[in-house]
C-alpha cells in the first residue's frame, strides 16, 4: 500500500483545532478553534470525499485517532450528509493507531501498533492494496517523513492566519524536498497541493 497523509493547515501552519467545534483541542490555552469549518466549496469537498474512498486501511496517531472515535466512529451514514463515502470509510475499513499507551480501543476494527512502529508500518506497505491514509495526526505525519515512510502528502490550506496553535512543521526541525504533483485552488480559496517527499533539499553553495 502507499503511504499518503492528507492535513488542513492555516497559511502560517497551523493545524490546530481545525474542526467543527471551537474548543475541539484547546491544548496549550488554543481558542481559535474551527477555522476550516465551511471554509471549502463542493470541489473541494468531493476531492476529499474521492481520497476516503480509496482508503484501504487508515493509520492514527492517538490524540486525532480519539478525536475521529469520537465522531466519525459514532455516525451513521445517515448523521452526516455529505459525508456519506467518510463515515463509511472510517467504520469499515482497517485503523491502525501508533500509541505506547492504547490498550484497549473502542472503534471497531482498531489495531494498536507498538513496539517497533516503522517496522509495523513498513509491513503494512508491503500489503496489496491502495493506501494507507493518515489524516491529521501531526506528530505522528513528522515522524513519518523523518523517517522515509511518506510515499505522497497533500495539505489542504485555508485562507486564514489564526496566530498561535500546533504547527504542522516545528521551527526548527529535518529538512525535506518536496516535488509538486498536483495543485488546485476551489472558488473560495482553499488550494490542495500534493507532494512526494524528494530527499534532502539543494541550498546555494556558500560565497
């Protein structure tokens, strides 16, 4: 399977609190929570939409894996319309979650993967199928790429600067080249980029 994340971030990064409710994640004092909501036109709902339905399997960190137990795992494809192909994707199809403390997960379908995390994740690569989808989950997408094991990330940017909250990338952190596979911009402003992660960057030799 191929490796693909998919993350909404704020022009200067932020991936914080992006969801529906305003105190989804009020870590660290956040209050500028629900800034993507309704911020996408139908494009840009259907390009989301046509990325769950080629899942075979999703991979989670913990904190979004309990974000999406707690609301996604609790719909019925008739509690969210619009997001039919979403709920039915995230309530039948394998989830994996990287966590040391999990024991017990409630979802349906969940398997805890601990231990040695990038052989367990190199192993589910080796599997035929599609992809495997990781949405959101920030720690866990860095860690992924420190460690070569992104075959294709697509950041979906809302038009907005909200001024504090969890970056998707620290400021000081490993580098990384990125090749453009695909970019779209919908009526409203959100743009869709799609990435393959290129190896070290290229710098200017020095004077």
């Amino acid at each position: 399977m191929k490796l693909t994340t998919m993350t909404q971030v704020t022009v200067d990064g932020v991936m914080q609190g992006n969801g529906h409710a305003s105190d989804e994640d009020r870590r660290n004092g956040f209050e500028r929570g629900g800034w993507a909501r309704g911020k996408g036109d139908n494009e840009t709902r259907a390009f989301i939409d046509q990325t769950y339905r080629r899942a075979d399997a999703f991979l989670f960190g913990r904190r979004t894996y309990e974000l999406f137990a707690g609301s996604w795992g609790t719909f019925t494809v008739r509690d969210a319309p619009g997001w039919e192909s979403v709920v039915e994707a995230l309530n039948t199809r394998p989830k994996y979650v990287a966590s040391s403390t999990l024991t017990d997960p409630a979802w349906s379908g969940t398997t805890v993967l601990s231990g040695d995390v990038a052989a367990a994740v190199r192993e589910l690569k080796a599997k035929p199928g599609g992809e495997l989808q990781v949405h959101g989950s920030g720690i866990l997408t860095r860690w992924l790429l420190e460690n070569d094991l992104v075959d294709e990330m697509t950041l979906i940017t809302v038009p907005v600067v909200v001024g504090q909250g969890a970056r998707l990338f620290p400021d000081a952190g490993p580098d990384l080249a990125l090749d453009l596979v695909e970019s779209r911009v919908d009526s409203k402003g959100v743009t869709i980029q799609v990435y393959r992660p290129a190896g070290r960057p290229k710098y200017a030799p020095t004077a």
